[in-house]
C-alpha cells in the first residue's frame, strides 16, 4: 500500500526564481490617431517584425486610450510600446517602455513597405518559419558622445530578447534588424534582413544537385564525369572575400546547409525606415524631456514650466477633493 | 637445631602445597597475560583473520601438547618457568634503573636547563626545515591582500549600481557576428572602410553567457531593499534635486541614469509618492495576512477544545453509567420479594 502513494515531486516551484531573471521582452505595437491607409500597412509590418514576442492581431479601438493599454500591459508581461502617429508634417514613431521607462520619439523622413520591397526582387525570401524566432539586431555607429544615443542603443538592444551563447541553435538566427546612425545628418537607418547560409566553393550544378534536389539535364554531355567537372567554380555572384565567408563548426545544430565554408547572404526583407531621433522623455510619453533636438530650454523655462505643472496638479486635487466633498454632502 | 627443624618442616609444607597446586590445572591457577590474539578496536578484517587463525593454530597445538606424555607440564614446573623468566626482566630492569637513578639524583637543576636547551634547539631545527618565517609571511601577505580585495569589490559594487549599465559581448560572440554582417548588401565596400575609423562602432544585441554570469555588473542575486528603506532613500534624492547650488546636476545626472537603466529592464525607484503607496499597500496586506492567520489559529483551537469537550462528557458518562450498573445489580440482589436482609436505617440502631 505505501508504495503506491502518491510521490510528491514539485512541492516548491523551483523555476520561479529562474524565470524572473530571464523575461522576455513582449512588445504592443499601437497606431495612435487616425493613420493613412500606408502607415496602417507599415504599422502591420511592424507587428511581423517584432514577431514572435508581440500581439500581431492587437485589436485596438479608437477609444482606446493609453491607459489601456498600460492596465493590461502589466499582466501580459508587455515591456515595450512601439507607437505610430502621423501629423501633417511627417509620421512620428515612439519608442517607450512600460511602465515608467523613457520614450523615444523618432521622426520618420521616409519608409518602405514590406511588399514594395519584396516587388523590387528577383527572388524574393520567405521561408516558413522566419518569423518563428526573434531577430538579432546590430547597432551600427551609435558610439559616439551623447547620452541621447546611450539610451537608444540600450533601448533598441532590450527590445528583443538576450541570446544565451550556451543553448542557443543558429538555426534560429534567421532575421537581424540592422540600425546605422550617420553622424552628420543624425538620421538612423533601419533596415530588416533574413540571414542565409550558401555553401561556398560548389560549382553550380553541383550545389543545384545536392541542394535543391534538382535532376540534372545530361543532354548536352557525353559522360557523367563532365557534369562534374565541367563548368564554372562557384556562380557570379559568388563572394571571393575571405571575410564574409564563415567556418562553421560541426556542432551546428540542424541547419540546413552545412557546408564546411559557408558565406553568410542577407536578403532585404521588412520595412525600411529614415528616421531621426527628436525627442526624449523620462516617462511613458510624460515626464520631463531629457533632450530635444530642435527645442532648447534654459533651465529658467524649464523651472518655469515645472513650477506651471505642479500648481496645475495641486489645482486639480484640490478641485477633486472639492467636489467629493460635495457629493458626500448630498448624499 | 631449630633451624634445621624449621627448614624440615618448612620443606614439609612446601612439599605439601607443592602437591596441592599440582592438582589444580595451569589453567585456573595460573593467570595468562593479554595476548595479541584478543580482538581489539581497530583491528582490520585482515588482522582479525589472522588472529583468529593464529587461535586456532595455538589450540590445536595446545591440545596436542596436552595429550603429549612427553610435553607434560604439571602447574608447578609453568609457575617455576614463570618464575625465572619474571626474575630475568626484573634483574635487567634494575640495573637499568639503577643507572638512571644516580644520574637523575645527581644534578637535577641542570637537567632541567639542558632539556629546555635541546627543546629550543629542536624547535628551531624543525622551524628552520619547514621555512616557518617565510611561510608565516607569505600568508600574512596574502591575508591582508585578500582583505584589500574585498574591500575594493565592495566599494566598486555599490559604485557600479548607480552607474548606467553597459552592454558588451563577449570577443567569440562579436567576430561570429561580425563575420555574418560584413556582407551587408551593397554595403560591403564602405564597411571595409569605416571599420578604421573610431567614431563607427557596432553594437549587437544582448548576449547571455551561462549560468552566475554577472549581468550589468550585478550578480544574480542580489538582497532587495525593503521599500521603506527605498523610500528614506528617495526622499534624500529629492531633497538633493532642491538643493539651489548642486540640485540641477544631481537631476540632470540621475534622470540620465534613471533612463539607461529602466531602458534596459532595471527597475528605479525614485518617486517618493508611488513608493510611499506601496510601503502602505505592504503593511495593509500583512496586516490582513496576520489577521488570518490568527483567525486559523482560532478555528484550529476551537476544534480543538470541541472535541475535547465532548471527549470529556463520553468519559463522564461512562463513570456513571458503571456506576449506576452496579448500583442497579445491588438493587436487584436486594430487591428481591421475600428479602429479608435489606435494612432501611444502619445496623446498629
């Protein structure tokens, strides 16, 4: 009879401890005000873009406002808010994060939608499961002096999840996000790419034979061994450059393509984005603005306004407290 | 005359008891001594099974020995034999002692001078052997490096929380992926190029080496400050920020720092007000948690006493209810027609 008892075997729920040091960062992107049909499709592709970790169906209500949005972000785990709004003058996206954290907001001077990129290619790219894991992401030129560029870095590197160099398989770094800061015209290039591996050093046909399991057309041939031997080494746009070419090793994980030198090709995918950064504020679009690009404030204004806002607040509380008082004494 | 006599009789005697300890056998009258062939702690298995295989070697010889006419051995020769091998050792014990006894006797004040001496030599013999001063050095060296060490570690940890965190890969990770991004399309050239130059540098993403790794400089586990004590702690931030003189940079540098930090996940508390809500909403819950626990203590003791109570009233009914069962057979003995014997008032009235 006692051996048939019930074992108890998880009585404290060990991973718990574990698992709040590794979160993973969830993201909502929200479209604020009324977007033109384009930026409505560019905030979709922004949606595939920060796939898996985001609400890609996010239903969201004109009168939804961010309140919201930040009540049910806390449960759901969400850290970061990518919203979208648009003025005449140009779209503005804001970066920010939940729940107190610092918004960054960037100017966009120009995009490109997903489908027009995919419109200006011979073969476009999309294998199944590109967006089932995250994309790495690559800031380029951001180390130069400014603390404005410090908290963009730090910003963009925490939306996407850490890579832990002991489990990770590189079969599923399949998208990287890329960032380039140009320092004199401060605009920041965004661009998406998928990560391709193409074997190195394999004439065509061969690579067409073992790879893409194609049946090789032998008409043209009086033996075997010319197919082998005969044509070109390697294609046209094959890379010579030692430097792009990776030795990977052989405990790469189920990756496909697992030539002893493989190059590493990356195929444009995803929106494309100009975008400058303007402003920079303490809070989740509030608080006090850290750095404005076009707008400087002497610190007397800046005290001026301070001042202006707590004496509104203290207004307003006292107005409240006024009217409950009020209510209490109709009752 | 009378000595003679004396010794005749006394040889009598002797003769007498002679014959009687001859017919006690050696093995009760003789004691043996503890032979090695005893168990002892300590003994391995090996020892015990030599032992005991020595035992069994020593009876059977002894048996033979017995049963031997020749190797008889009656109780008076083993005590003779005893004897004389007792008075050999005695003999050479003697003269030993007697050796060192003068010497000890003789001069007893400078014996005690030369032994501290030979002590002292010795000592220093061996000291010198094992480098006891260098060692004893070394390890106060390395002690109080150690100290320092720790000393500065502290200090940098509490120095590196205020501190915007800093995100670096390791040197593996970066060239891997240094490698996969120089073939940015189009862009290959230029990248060659502006590799060079200072000003271009790249960031990747967050990396995570195994498990214990210092993330931010911070370890993993680091003790929470309770939120009063975070509060106390805001408060003088505060009061730093209005300060007329230093205010404006003590703000500039932590609103900076502030958002570095919660831009990279790190939680700051700096806002009196949202903290003094959760130090209330703290007490309130333990307030209801002990609330409770004392209403489960509660319940838990009235069960208790519950059944105790009716544990008592069953052990009460029991008592008179035996009572009342003897009561009722003595009734029903006397309560018989035609009794004689049952009395109203005592005997003797």
């Amino acid at each position: 009879m006692a051996r048939t008892r019930r074992k108890k075997k998880r009585t404290q729920n060990a991973l718990q401890s574990e698992g709040e040091a590794e979160k993973v960062p969830r993201s909502f992107v929200i479209g604020r005000g009324k977007l033109p049909p384009l930026l409505r499709q560019l905030l979709k592709d922004l949606r595939k873009l920060m796939l898996p970790h985001t609400a890609v169906h996010l239903k969201e209500k004109k009168s939804n406002s961010m309140k919201d949005f930040l009540h049910v972000a806390g449960p759901l785990g969400v850290t970061h808010f990518l919203l979208l709004s648009h003025t005449d003058k140009a779209a503005y996206l804001r970066v920010a994060r939940c729940p107190r954290g610092p918004t960054l907001t960037f100017k966009i001077h120009s995009y490109a939608l997903d489908a027009e990129i995919a419109r200006t290619q011979i073969r476009p790219r999309a294998p199944e499961g590109l967006f089932k894991n995250s994309p790495l992401i690559v800031l380029a030129g951001f180390g130069g002096e400014g603390e404005h560029l410090k908290v963009t870095t730090t910003m963009f590197q925490n939306i996407f999840p850490a890579i832990n160099v002991n489990t990770v398989n590189l079969a599923t770094c399949q998208r990287v996000v890329l960032l380039n800061y140009d320092k004199e015209s401060k605009l920041i290039d965004f661009r998406h790419y998928s990560i391709s591996l193409q074997p190195v050093g394999v004439s065509r046909p061969l690579k067409k034979l073992v790879y893409n399991r194609k049946i090789p057309d032998l008409r043209g041939l009086g033996d075997v061994s010319e197919f082998v031997t005969k044509s070109g080494y390697g294609s046209e746009s094959e890379v010579e450059d030692e430097g792009s070419t990776v030795q990977l090793s052989s405990d790469v994980g189920h990756l496909k393509y697992k030539a002893p030198k493989s190059a590493v090709r990356l195929q444009e995918i995803g929106p494309r984005m100009t975008m400058q950064l303007v402003k920079v504020e303490e809070g989740l679009c509030s608080g006090a603005v850290l750095f404005h690009e076009y707008i400087k404030k002497t610190p007397e204004e800046i005290a001026a306004l301070k001042e202006n806002k707590e004496k509104r607040e203290a207004l307003r509380k006292q107005r409240r407290a006024e009217q409950e008082a009020n209510v209490r004494r109709k009752e | 005359m009378d000595d003679a006599e004396l010794q005749s009789r006394v040889h009598e005697h002797r003769l007498f008891f002679d014959k009687l300890v001859d017919l006690i056998p050696a093995k009760f009258y003789i004691s043996k001594d503890e032979e090695e062939n005893t168990w002892h702690y300590g003994m391995s298995k090996a020892q015990r099974a030599a032992a005991k295989q020595a035992t069994r070697e020593n009876l059977k010889k002894a048996k033979r020995d017995r049963l031997d006419p020749d190797k008889f051995t009656s109780t008076l020769d083993l005590l003779q034999q005893r004897s004389e091998a007792s008075s050999k050792t005695e003999a050479k014990a003697a003269d030993a002692s007697e050796n060192g006894n003068a010497q000890v006797q003789g001069n007893r004040a400078t014996t005690y001078e030369e032994l501290r001496e030979r002590l002292r030599k010795r000592m220093e013999e061996l000291r010198a052997k094992r480098n006891a001063d260098a060692a004893a050095a070394t390890a106060r060296k390395a002690r109080n490096w150690k100290d320092e060490k720790k000393k500065q570690n502290a200090r940098s940890q509490k120095r590196s929380i205020g501190v915007a965190a800093q995100h670096t890969t390791t040197q593996p990770a970066e060239t891997h992926k240094k490698q996969k991004l120089a073939h940015v399309g189009g862009m290959a050239e230029n990248v060659e190029k502006e590799i060079g130059d200072k000003n271009n540098t790249f960031e990747f993403g967050r990396v995570k080496m195994g498990l214990g790794s210092e993330v931010n400089g911070q370890s993993k586990k680091r003790r929470r400050e309770s939120k009063e004590k975070l509060l106390v702690k805001a408060t003088k931030l505060q009061q730093q920020m209005q300060d007329p003189e230093n205010g404006e940079d003590v703000r500039l540098k932590h609103t900076w720092n502030a958002a570095l930090s919660r831009s990279s996940g790190e939680k700051v508390y700096d806002d009196p007000g949202l903290l003094k809500q959760s130090v209330k909403r703290e007490k309130l819950k333990r307030q209801k948690s002990s609330k409770k626990w004392g209403q489960r203590k509660e319940t838990v003791n009235q069960l208790i006493d519950a059944k105790q109570q009716t544990r008592q009233e069953h052990i009460k009914e029991r008592k008179q209810q035996k009572l009342e069962r003897k009561m009722a057979k003595r009734e029903k003995k006397l309560l018989r027609p035609g009794f004689e014997g049952r009395r109203e008032t005592f005997i003797n009235e």
